[in-house]
C-alpha cells in the first residue's frame, strides 16, 4: 500500500514539474514570437524601401537613355547612349550584390552565435 502511495506522489509531481516546463516554455515561446513578428515587420519595410528605392533608379536611368536616345542624330551616339545606360545598370547590380554580401555577413554572424549558445547549453546541460 505504501509503495503505490509513493508511486503516485512522484507520478503527480512529475506531472506537476512537467506542467510548470511547458508553461514557461509557451510563455518563452510567446515572447520570441512577438519579437519576431516585429522584425519580421521591420525587415519587410526595410526590403520595400530598398525594392522601391531600386525601381526609381532603374526608372531614372531608362528616362536617361531614352532622352538620350531621342536626342540621338548618329548611330555612334546611339551605341554611346547603351553603352552608357548598361554601365550604370552594372553599378546598380554591384550595389545590390555588395548589399546582398554585407546581409549573408550578418546572418552568418548570428548562426554562428545561435550555435555558440547552443553548444553553451549543451555543455552546461552535462
């Protein structure tokens, strides 16, 4: 009899210590979410103003090269005025690609921190 009653007291209290974990891991949860949710947030603002700010530069340097197509007399100056629009659309990909780079930089840059706390909790769950 004293052996069922023991059983059952460390049976509820794993119950209880198991109900405790999970109610600080959804409170945990819950505060990850919302900070995620806001950079998610601001990172789509962050993308379309870069997306849009990209689209006004390529619209400004097509507006170019149509003016200077238009004011063309020569087909040398029409070979001029592609040649002219293809660079600047070259250092508007540069750009993007240096921009592209320097974002890769950082979310390795938070991975490898992501593995570091890890292997910390790991170590220090031993």
């Amino acid at each position: 009899m004293k052996k069922y009653f023991l059983g059952s007291i460390v049976v509820i209290g794993l119950l209880i210590h198991q109900n405790l974990r999970a109610e600080e891991a959804s409170k945990d949860l819950g505060k990850g979410v919302s900070n995620d949710a806001k950079d998610s947030a601001d990172k789509f603002q962050e993308h379309k103003a870069m997306s849009l700010k990209n689209v006004d530069e390529r619209i400004e340097s097509l507006n170019k090269m149509k003016t200077c197509l238009s004011s063309a007399t020569k087909k040398e100056e029409l070979k001029s005025c592609r040649e002219t629009h293809r660079g600047s659309m070259e250092a508007m990909k540069m750009e993007h690609l240096d921009h592209h780079m320097e974002r890769m930089k950082e979310r390795r840059a938070k991975m490898d921190e992501k593995i570091k706390e890890l292997e910390a909790k790991k170590k220090d769950s031993k």
